[in-house]
C-alpha cells in the first residue's frame, strides 16, 4: 500500500506563517458588497461624506499603532497618504501622545474604544476592515497580515476626486464612505462551543515565565484556532486573575484545571483535563502542544467538547502517518535535514524557534545519525540550547571554514573513529563542502560511514564537477573502511532523474538513492522534500534531499519525507529519513 501523507493542519499553516512574519500575500477581497463561497465583503453604512483627511494643508488624523508587527503598515500607510495628498501624516506608537486627536489606529491598541469596535463589528479572526466610529478611523485585523489587507484596501478606495485645492490653494482631502468595509471569511468550524460555552468566552493562559519559543508556540496555537474557527483567542499568563474560561497551557499552581495534569510528560506527549469551566494542557514538547491542539478543535468541531479526558501522543495526532517508528529488522536509521541557515528576518519564526522544532523533529524520529546542512554559526550556536546534544554528538567543521555541512550521531552508540571535510568549490561556485564520518557500533563492532554534502545551486556543470570529487573522497573512505555500511545524505539540489550526476556518485561505489530501491509500500509516494512554504525559487516543491546507500554492505528499509505541516516552520525543507540493514 502506497504512503500517502494526510495534511495536518490543513489551511491553517499558511495563516500562521504570515501572523509570525507579518507578510501579505498582496491578494485583496473583491471591492463591492458581496457574498462568496469564502467570505462575505460588505461597506459601512451611514458614513457621511465630510471625513477631512487634510485640510487647509494639514493632516486630521495622527496615524497610531501598537504593535511593533503593524509598525511597517503604519508606515506605509503614511507614505501612501502623503503621495495622494501631498500632505504629511504623523506616525506614532501607543496611545499615550494622542491628547484626544483624531487618530487612523493600526491594529489593535490598548483603547477601550477600539476593542468595543472589535466587538461591535463582530471582527473575526481572520477578518479585516475599515470602520469610522468615534471620531477616528481604525483598520481592524488580528494579525499584520490582515491589518495590512484592510489599510491596502482602504487606501485603493481614496481616488483623484477625493484630493482637490481648497478656496485657500491648500490641499484639501476627504474620506469617503466606499473606504470604509468589513471583510469576514467563513470558518471550517461555526459557532465552536467548548465546554458548553461559546469558545469566544475563552482565553488561552501561559505560565508567567514562558521564554520567547514556547510564547511562539502558543501564537501558533492561536492561529490554529482561529484560522478553524474565526475566534481570536487573547493570550495572557497565569499572574492574571482568574477567569470564567480558560485555556491554560502548562502547569499553573493559579489554576484549578491544572491539578489533574501529570507531572512529566515524553516529548511527543501530551493531556487534556477539563475542570470548572477551564481547559488544562499538559505536553512535552511543542510538537506535543500543537498535537493537543489539533486534539482539542477536532472535538470542538465534533461536537465532543463538554467534558474532555485525554492522554494521548502526537505519534496518533499529527505524526500517525509518517514512520515514526522504525521498520522490521532495522539496524540503522540515516536522517538528511537542511535547517535553513539564513538569519531569521528572512523566515517566518524566530532562529531558536527554528531549531527547537528541527531538534524535536530529530529526536521524535531518533535517527542513528542526521546529516545537516546550512548549518551556520547562528542555528548553531540555537543547536547548542535544545536538549538535542544530550543525546545526540555534533560533528562540525568550523575550523575548515564552515560548520555548514555537519553531523549528529548518537553519543550512546556509537565510538566516533574518524572524521573529515573536503572543499567541493569548482569555478566560480560557492565554497560547497562534502563531509564524513566513520562510526563504530558499541555494542557489535559494525563500522557505520555517513558522509554528507550540499551540492552547488546554480549550475548543473558545477553539481557534475562536485560529484567526481565526492566520488573520489567516497572510495578512499571505504578503502579505508571496507565492509562498512554508508549512506551519503544531503541537499544535492537536483532530482533523481539528472542521469549524469547520480551516475558520477555511483561509478565504483555501488552507491543508489535509497527511494530508488523500494518498493511502494515502503516507500513515500510524495517525495518533495522542499516545499517552498518558508522561501521560494526554481527548485520548491520537488525532491532535491536524497539518501544514498552502498548496496554492496547495506539494504534499504524503508524512505520517509516528513511532511507534517509544523516541520514548515523549521525550515524550507523536510527531513528525510531511510531506515536500513546489514546487507
């Protein structure tokens, strides 16, 4: 039977990547009043036509935000309205320098007023909109990406015939009603209850010394919820009062719903408990978190949320389609992981984040070995912080020039007998490295080589070269090693079919891609391992990440491409994992 990998959290992931980034996608809902199969656009009533934007030359309204992720939209908004009204507009952050001016807020600000025009509006959480109310203008959203859609939209309404000279020769400008709209998508989930109660009555609730990557959990957590089901959950910790419904996540001595959760949990665990109105979360890792919050909506759109008592896994939750556990009769388990080492303003979580979920990628999965790639001082100095190197020994080169192609063996089972890096550069290419190992089974002697290497992007000439120097470096390792069993991981940027290449890494070393030897029932049917959900070029969306293997010493097993939608958030590429034996 043919794998065939189930979306975890189907439409949700793209919503999240854009909250934690705060990018758009530039699409805009359709302009005029209207109802579609996805969401219904509707305009402001009674807005009357004397809105003044500027007048005599001068600015009506201070443009005001809160949250640094809406700082870039405030901005742009600013210099959108200076090039339509030649007139300057005044950019500030809080409330506190308004003294009762007229104010364009930019998202949600800590204002009374604001949050009644939430309320009142009904603005869901992936809804947006322009409303004028109490004097002011306020572009609603919850996240940057929505609060971006309504001020592009709101700004795409202000036309020539809204901006003249007055009677003074000054610039004059007014809003007119057709800016003014709400946005409200429908949601997979309607009218979610948890509990008996509306899940818009609920808040979620984090311990008082969350650090900065499980805070980014929980916002993924929120999105989950509310790209399911319209509600945008508040997030505060656990030194607030306690309230009528809650979403505690942890352990939380405040908390009543808390007392029932376990006091430890493995790393793919997690419960849920619910008392007196609350929902507690107990989980070992943040795969676990979103495994649970996956658990807790599937109820909630079930209908099956009015007492909860779980303990589950993540391995049934999100991971149930990938091979978690290793096949009949495996010896080895080989992983290839690119972790994208680019600096975190260019992906859509923070660098720690990042790697706190590749590391928790590797240990639920419990390669003998993983091959990583672009692995840069600053992922690697994250590496350093994750509970990975409790188990796992990091074989790096920095010394050589970059710690970019690297491996992890377990520390437990293996005696590290030697390692080495050779430069692959050719012409003008970047400085590519192709690395080794030599492993030395503790408990039954057998020598284990992973190399790993990274091939040249832009040039297919360039990956042939490469690949004769790799060839070279692969027979004097198992001249050196014979009877060794090896498995070559990496990011070679090319499909399986470019004959050439694979052809000049196979000449004299019995080396196959180990997706190449299995049959479908033990093998991925999707083999894309870089999705492109993190970055985008030529090459997303196609299988560039292989395994190969000597056949002479080793069989292959099993193929997985980890393709869970949470691994997005790690990098731009999947983990690939082969499991093999002694041949």
């Amino acid at each position: 039977m043919t794998m065939v990998k189930k979306k975890l959290i189907a439409g949700f992931v793209i919503g999240a990547l854009a909250f934690l980034c705060g990018c758009s996608d530039g699409q805009l809902p359709p302009t005029n009043s209207q109802t579609t199969d996805s969401a219904t656009v509707t305009e402001s009533p009674a807005i009357k036509k004397d809105i003044w934007a500027v007048r005599s030359g001068k600015a009506q309204f201070i443009i005001c935000y809160e949250n640094a992720d809406c700082r870039s939209t405030a901005e742009n908004l600013a210099s959108l309205l200076k090039a339509k009204t030649k007139t300057e507009f005044s950019v500030i952050r809080g409330t506190g320098l308004l003294n009762g001016r007229s104010a364009i807020f930019v998202g949600e600000v800590a204002d009374d007023s604001l949050k009644s025009v939430y309320r009142e509006k009904g603005i869901s959480y992936s809804g947006y909109g322009a409303v004028y109310a109490n004097g002011n203008v306020y572009l609603c959203g919850y996240t940057a990406e929505t609060v971006d859609r309504a001020m592009r939209k709101f700004m795409s309404g202000l036309v020539a015939e809204d901006t003249a000279k007055g009677e003074d020769g000054k610039p004059q400008t007014f809003f007119s009603e057709s800016m003014f709209f709400l946005y409200q998508p429908t949601y997979e989930i309607v009218d979610a209850t948890l509990l008996g109660a509306p899940l818009s009555a609920y808040r979620l609730v984090i311990p008082s010394d969350a650090g900065n990557t499980l805070q980014e959990t929980v916002r993924i957590f929120q999105t989950l919820v509310g790209e399911k089901t319209g509600v945008a959950l508040p997030i505060v910790n656990d030194r607030t009062e306690v309230a009528a419904h809650e979403i505690v996540i942890g352990f939380a001595k405040s908390r009543s719903a808390s007392a029932s959760l376990q006091e430890s949990y493995g790393l793919l665990d997690y419960q849920l408990v619910s008392a007196d109105g609350a929902v507690a979360i107990g989980y070992g890792g943040k795969i676990a978190l979103i495994a649970a919050g996956t658990d807790l909506l599937d109820r909630i759109s079930a209908k099956d949320a009015d007492t909860i008592s779980v303990t589950s896994s993540a391995k049934e939750t999100l991971l149930r389609d990938s091979a978690v556990e290793r096949s009949y009769e495996t010896d080895y388990r080989f992983m290839s992981y690119n972790l994208l080492g680019v600096q975190e303003t260019d992906t859509h979580c923070s660098l720690q984040m990042r790697t706190d979920l590749a590391a928790e990628y590797i240990l639920a999965f419990s390669p003998d070995s993983v091959g990583v790639q672009e692995l840069n001082g600053g992922n690697r100095s994250c590496l350093q912080k994750t509970e990975l190197l409790d188990t796992y020994t990091l074989v790096s080169f920095a010394g050589v020039g970059s710690p970019w192609v690297s491996t992890l063996y377990k520390t437990a089972k293996f005696d590290l007998l030697e390692s080495n890096c050779i430069s692959i550069q050719v012409h003008d290419s970047q400085n590519y490295y192709m690395t080794w190992v030599a492993l030395k089974d503790k408990a039954t002697g057998q020598v284990v080589i992973h190399a790993n290497l990274h091939l040249d992007y832009s040039s297919a000439e360039n990956r042939l070269e490469q690949a004769v120097l790799v060839n070279a470096e692969l027979k004097r390792a198992m001249a050196k090693y014979p009877g060794a069993m090896l498995g070559m991981s990496g990011d070679y940027n090319t499909t399986a079919d470019v004959t050439d290449l694979f052809l000049a890494l196979e000449n004299g070393t019995g080396l196959r891609d180990a997706q190449e030897l299995l049959p479908d029932d033990r093998n991925d049917a999707d083999r894309n391992s870089c999705p492109g959900v993190c970055t985008s070029g030529a090459l997303s969306g196609s299988p560039i990440d292989h395994i190969l293997i000597n056949t002479d010493t080793t069989e292959a097993l099993l193929h997985d491409v980890i393709q869970d939608d949470l691994v997005c958030h790690a990098s731009d590429h999947y983990p690939v994992i082969v499991d093999v034996r002694k041949a």
